[in-house]
C-alpha cells in the first residue's frame, strides 16, 4: 500500500514539472514536428505584432514613420550583401565556365543575375536578413554591382587577376572604359 502511495506521488510531481526545458526559455509552445527555423519565424511574427501594436510610438510628427539605425543600417547591410553577392556570383560563374562571356551581352547579363540572386539568397539566410523589404535593396545591389563591377577592375587589376584570371582582367579593361556604366554590352559614361 504504501508502495502504491509513494509511486502515484512521484507521478503526480513529475506530472506537475515544467515537460521541457523549454518551457522555462518561452519556447514551450514548440512541438516536435516544428523546426527550429519555425520556432525562429513565430518569435520574429510575435516581435512584429507587439511593435505593429504600439504604432503611434514609432511615428513622427507628420504622422510618417520615424527610420531607427537599426533600420538604416539593415538597408545598408542589404544594399552590400546585393554587391558582394554579385561579385561572388561572377567569380562562381568564372570558375564553372573559365571563360571571359558566354556568349551574348544579355545572357551574360541574365546568368549573371541570376547567380547573384540565387548568392544573395544564401547570405541573406546566413545573417538572418530575411524581411521582404529588403530584398529589393539587395536586388538594387546587385544591380549596381554588376554595371560597375568593370570600374573596380580597372582600378585593382591585380586583386581580380587573383580572383578570376589575367586573362580575364585583359578581356574586361580591354572591352570597357573606366568611368563607365556596362549594361548589356553598351557603355554609358557616369
């Protein structure tokens, strides 16, 4: 009898303790076939609802919301993962391919962008960037990127020589002119 007591209390505390450790970390609501990632996006939706809710609190005078740093600089962080991924996206595409151009101006423009984006995609997830508003700052990065890129090489021969190949420094400073605007095989001077 007494056996049979002590066993039914033990269930009863083990009944009433917290069912996980994360519980106590407000992550109680989790179950086992969400993933982390899941878990992540309900705390960001639950953040942007509390702030949504306070509204007024954010607002200027002319009744236009107020940008924070936080903000700006989220743009700006943004705007250079655009760059950076279109710079990666062509050293990626030079080693697949190891040629200068593929063939057109447009294709070389579309495969480029499309590497870019399908980069930018992996870095945006990789620093957790992922608001909607930011991906047309990232896309003007890119953008910005793959028109002036030749500029740069220009200026740093010897840093894209080690990137891509001399060969490739000679074909770009030998079809482009500093100072310039390369879109879609076409040079329009800044």
């Amino acid at each position: 009898m007494d056996q049979r007591q002590d066993f039914l209390s033990r269930i009863g505390r083990v009944s009433q303790a917290p069912q996980s450790r994360l519980e106590g970390m407000g992550l109680d609501n989790m179950g086992p076939a969400q993933t982390r990632t899941h878990g992540r996006n309900q705390r960001l939706s639950e953040m942007l609802e509390r702030h949504q809710a306070q509204g007024v609190h954010g607002r200027s005078y002319a009744g236009e919301p107020r940008l924070k740093l936080s903000q700006i600089m989220s743009y700006v962080l943004a705007f250079a993962m655009g760059g950076m991924a279109a710079v990666i996206a062509r050293v990626l595409r030079f080693q697949i391919s190891g040629s200068e151009v593929m063939g057109s101006a447009d294709a070389d423009l579309a495969l480029d962008v499309i590497f870019a984006i399908f980069v930018a995609f992996i870095l945006r997830e990789l620093v957790s960037l992922s608001a909607v508003k930011r991906m047309g700052t990232q896309f003007a990065g890119i953008l910005l990127a793959i028109v002036t890129m030749h500029n740069v090489v220009h200026e740093m021969p010897d840093l894209f020589s080690k990137l891509f190949s001399q060969q490739w420094v000679q074909y770009v400073t030998g079809t482009t002119e500093p100072g310039t605007l390369y879109f879609r095989g076409h040079s329009y001077h800044i």
